[in-house]
C-alpha cells in the first residue's frame, strides 16, 4: 500500500478543442512525469483523456481525481475518476 508505480486518471467532459499538448501544460506543474491520450469516440461535443502518471501513488491519484472531479475548466466542468481497470 502506498507504493508508487504507473497509474491513471480519467477526466471527462474535456472541451472538443482540447489536444494532449493543452492538458500537458496545464498539469506540468504536478511535478510527475506523464502521459496523455484522449478519447474522442461516440460524441464529439465532449472529450476524456486518459492520463498516466509515472510514480504517483493509487492514494495520491485519488485524491488528484477528487480536486478535479466538479473543477470548472474552459467552459466545462470536469469529471475524473481513477478507474479499476486501468490502474
């Protein structure tokens, strides 16, 4: 428990316009290395990117999620999760 290693963080309800170099920039500042791929599939209007963090914790992934999850972002509120079936 608690041991760092390669885990994921879903957000949804990205902007159509979003690319991964936007998101990119605006998670830098988190100070892990990552990676990202979005989700355009089904509806265009609304967008889920898939982010993966080298290092983090399951418990600090969680809690990441919970600060994003209901965060106003370009005109969206965003949804985030860290999935079971990912992690």
């Amino acid at each position: 428990m608690g041991e760092k290693e390669e885990i994921r963080v879903a957000v949804g309800n990205l902007p159509p316009e979003i690319t991964e170099e936007d998101l990119q920039e605006d998670l830098e500042h988190l100070g892990y290395d990552l990676s990202i791929h979005l989700e355009r599939s089904g509806n265009t209007d609304q967008v889920t990117a898939v982010i993966m963090f080298e290092g983090m914790t399951r418990t600090t992934a969680e809690k990441l999620a919970d600060q994003l999850d209901g965060m106003p972002y370009r005109d969206r509120t965003l949804r985030a999760y860290v999935p079971l079936f990912l992690a």
